[in-house]
C-alpha cells in the first residue's frame, strides 16, 4: 500500500534537480524586477496595439509580393549553398570515409561552433561585412545550414555498412566514384530528406532575417512596426504564415514522393 | 604453363592496432585457374588474408606479386588497376539497396570508366550490354530493372558474383559468399562461381567454413588457424582427422 502511494516520487529520480530549477525561477524572478503594476499595464498597450491591427490591412501588395518572392529566393538559394559545401564537408568529417582522424574531428568542432551561433546573429555579422540586402542573408542560412547538415549527413555516412564501401573500392574505384556510386547512392533518400528538412528551417529563417536589414519579407514587417502600422504589420504576419503553409506543404509533397521512390 | 602462379604471397604479416596478430608469416602460391578454398574458424584470419590480397586491409611486412608484378608499393591509379583486374564476392553481397540490378553489376566497369562518368552513372552502352549478358550467364537477367533489394538473399548473391565477372577480372575473391544463404540457395551461388571461373580461366580464391562445400567444389584447400596456414592439399588429402585438428 504505501510502496503504491509513494510510487509517484519514486519516478523523480532526482528530487535535487527540482530544487534546482524552482531556486533559479525564484531568482530569475525577482532580479528581473517584474512587478504586477507593470504587468498589468502591459494589457492596456496590448489593447492599443490590438485596436490599431484590425483590420488588417496590405498597402503595396506588389512590393509586398515581390518581397515574399525574395525571402524565398534567399532561401532556396543559401539552402542549395548550405547542401554543397555541407556535402563536400561531410564526407570529410564522417569518421569512415576521413583519411585522418584529426582532419574528421576538426571539421565536426567546425560545425558544432556554426551550429550554437543563432542565424540572426550570422545575418548582422554578414551585413557588417557585405551591407544590406540579400547577399548577407543568403550566407547566413548557408553557414547556419552547414553547422546542422555537415552533423546529419556525416552520422547518416558513418551510419552506413563499411563493406558496401569496400566493395565499390575493390571494383578498382576512384574516390570519387566511391564516394557517389557507393555513399551517395546508398542514403540518398536520408539526405535528401534531411536536406528538404533544413528548407522548410531556412524559409522560416529568411521571413525573420529582414528584420535585421538581411532583405525579404521581414524587412516589410520591420517597416510597418517602426511606424506604427500595426495594421500592415497584421497584414504582412498573415502574409509570412501563408507563405510557410504553402512552403510546407509543398515540402511534404515531395517528401511523399521520395518514399514511393 | 599448368603451374603458372599467378599469385604469390611472401611473408605476409598483419598485425592490428591494438596488437592482435591476425596473418604470421604467410607463404602462399596460387596456380592460374585453379579455385582455391581457404577454410577455417571465423577469427582465424582468412577475412583478413583475402582484403590484404587487393590490400582493402594493408599488410603490416611481407610481399605480393600478382601476375609477375609486385604491388605492395602500389598506389592511387595503379593500385586501382590491379584492383579492378580483382573480383570480389562479399557475405552480406554489399549491393547498392536501392540501385537497379543492371546497375549494380556495371559498378565492376568502374575501374575501367572515367572518374567523372563513373560517377555520375554514365556506362558504355558495350558495358551495359556486357552486364546484360552477364545477368545472363548467372540466370537472374529478368531481374535487371528491378531495385536490388527486392531480390532473394541467392539472387543478391548472383548479383554480387556478376558484379565481380563485370570487371573481367583474372581472379575472383570470395569472402563467405554462401554463409548467410540456405543449403539450395548455396550450392546454386557455388556452381554458378565455379562454373563461370572455369568457363573463363579466372582464379577463384573462396572463403568458406563450409568444409564440405570447399571439398566438393574446389582443386586445392588451405587451411587457416590463428593466421597461419595449418593444412594446404587436394580435397583428397584432407582427412577428417585434420578437419577436426583445424577447428579445434
């Protein structure tokens, strides 16, 4: 009976990790100095804000268009750059194809750094070092692309039977037809699929980096908040979410026809 | 020119990282067109003896000369070249899953097909009609245009064996080619390797456990424990008495 009742703490099996996270929510809390009044006020802004949003409203719905057309262009085309270099990366950095240990260890450090450094951060990195526009947002989905995909396709490759490889290489192979007849060929369906993953990641990415001056639809977003428009910013939200929906089913599609492959 | 070596293997030494001496000291001769079974426990160190033959695995000392020429020093192209005149069986066939059968078998034209056309696929049509014909000769030719994993484990086993016959080779290794089929599915793989190394005069190398099978299709048997050779005669010549010695 009281082995029953005290069943449920038994499944805390580490009671101090919730000491833990309660001291530092308690911390967290009250060094943030959030008080109720200001808490409060915030609804009243909320209200301000919400009156002025409806109805939405679209003002240049070909700029507005044009804009959609570009978040997309930036990334199909930093996604495609992101594949390549991740690609070439990758069978460098997968244990069983590297010549050297060293070489695999460094480029996976590589990729793990790329990875923990946010896209927006890589976008206003690259708008210091090339201006604004969609040139810094192509190269930071690229880069971000290359920290995740190089991981994927490098475990996806060390994954594979080692004798498959052996075999393509006693045909009298050269590397490189290895590396396409042999690793390529035998996960391509995995790569792909992760490769589409990462798309449906970059154009959620490419509607946000606007907002940082990085081209596309954020941009648009950008605009109209720092003017007030909270009704064209409503708008142009609506616009961001139907491009993603559509973007996403899109990429099921082909998802779906890749399994019948 | 009956007892033509056509390859020879001196004090062929493998030793591992971790220190395990898997090969001590291995002499072996082998005479052109004769099929030769290597038999013995797993672990013994055929696995290893036939990869440091086409040098998937690198010998640790030792020399290799195969049709009159030495290739313990080869690399990049020419180490390429004598590993396409090389065939290779493997157990678990190693095809490419998803790939087309007829594919398959043209992955033996690598060695011959320019680095950047073998890569992207692109065969002679003289090649695929070569492949063609293979898939012929090993009876599975209506299986061309099918993914390779939809075939049986035997017919993998074919395809595996065309593959290998694709690279005009002039000796065929075979790394326990029958150990994961059924008895019938074994003896079909087994006549179809013998039958077509005899028809062409190519050298086959066999690994097996099977002593029986090694004794039934073979001309010579060498015998493999803890990587040295124990036992190297006609089927004939091994007894019962020395099988018994070999795997315990």
């Amino acid at each position: 009976m009281t082995a029953k009742n005290n069943s449920w703490i038994k499944h805390i099996r580490h009671p101090n990790a919730l000491i833990i996270i309660a001291i530092l929510f308690v911390f967290s809390f009250s060094q943030l100095n959030i008080t109720f009044t200001q808490f409060f006020e915030s609804f009243e802004r909320g209200k301000y804000m919400l009156d002025r949003m409806f109805p939405p409203q679209i003002s240049e719905p070909m700029i507005l268009f044009e804009a959609v057309i570009q978040s997309l262009q930036v990334a199909v085309v930093g996604t495609v750059l992101g594949i390549i270099i991740s690609l070439i990366l990758a069978i460098f950095a997968a244990s069983n194809l590297s010549p050297y240990p060293l070489v695999s260890y460094v480029i996976k450090a590589f990729a793990a750094f790329v990875r923990s450094v946010p896209a927006l951060i890589w976008a206003m990195l690259f708008i210091i070092a090339v201006g604004f526009g969609p040139t810094p947002g192509i190269l930071a989905i690229a880069v971000n692309s290359i920290g995740m995909l190089v991981k994927v396709y490098a475990e996806s490759i060390e994954e594979m039977d080692v004798e498959i490889i052996e075999a393509i290489r006693s045909t009298g192979a050269s590397p490189l037809q290895v590396i396409f007849q042999g690793v390529f060929a035998s996960i391509v369906s995995i790569l792909i699929s992760w490769s589409v993953f990462r798309f449906d990641i970059n154009v959620r990415y490419s509607s946000i980096l606007g907002v940082v001056g990085a081209g596309g639809i954020g941009w648009e977003l950008m605009a109209a908040t720092q003017s007030s428009r909270y009704d064209l910013a409503l708008g142009v939200t609506f616009v961001i979410f139907l491009m993603i929906i559509s973007i996403e089913y899109f990429t099921r599609f082909i998802k779906r026809q890749l399994e019948s492959i | 020119m009956e007892n033509e070596s056509i390859l020879v293997l001196k004090n062929i030494q493998k030793t591992y990282k971790d220190g395990t001496a898997a090969l001590k000291k291995i002499n072996l001769s082998i005479t052109k067109g004769q099929v030769v079974s290597i038999i013995g426990p797993s672990g013994s160190g055929k696995s290893t003896l036939i990869r440091c033959i086409n040098r998937l695995v690198e010998p640790t000392s030792g020399a290799i000369e195969f049709e009159g020429k030495e290739i313990m020093k080869l690399r990049g192209k020419s180490l390429r070249k004598v590993r396409s005149k090389i065939g290779m069986v493997f157990q678990s066939h190693n095809l490419i899953k998803r790939a087309h059968t007829i594919q398959n078998v043209l992955h033996g034209r690598l060695g011959y097909t320019g680095s950047i056309k073998g890569s992207l696929g692109m065969f002679e049509k003289r090649d695929v009609e070569v492949a063609l014909s293979i898939l012929n000769r090993v009876g599975i030719e209506e299986f061309a245009y099918k993914r390779a994993d939809e075939l049986s484990g035997g017919q993998q086993q074919r395809v595996g064996i065309a593959r290998a016959i694709c690279q005009k080779p002039s000796i065929i290794m075979a790394d326990e080619p029958i150990a994961s089929l059924d008895p019938s599915a074994s003896r079909t793989v087994m006549e179809y390797l013998r039958n077509i190394c005899k028809e062409d005069g190519i050298t086959a190398i066999i690994n097996l456990h099977q002593v029986e099978f090694a004794k039934e299709f073979s001309d010579r048997i060498v015998a493999v424990k803890s990587g040295e050779i124990v036992f190297d005669g006609t089927p004939d010549e091994l007894m019962e008495a020395k099988i018994f010695q070999i795997y315990n």
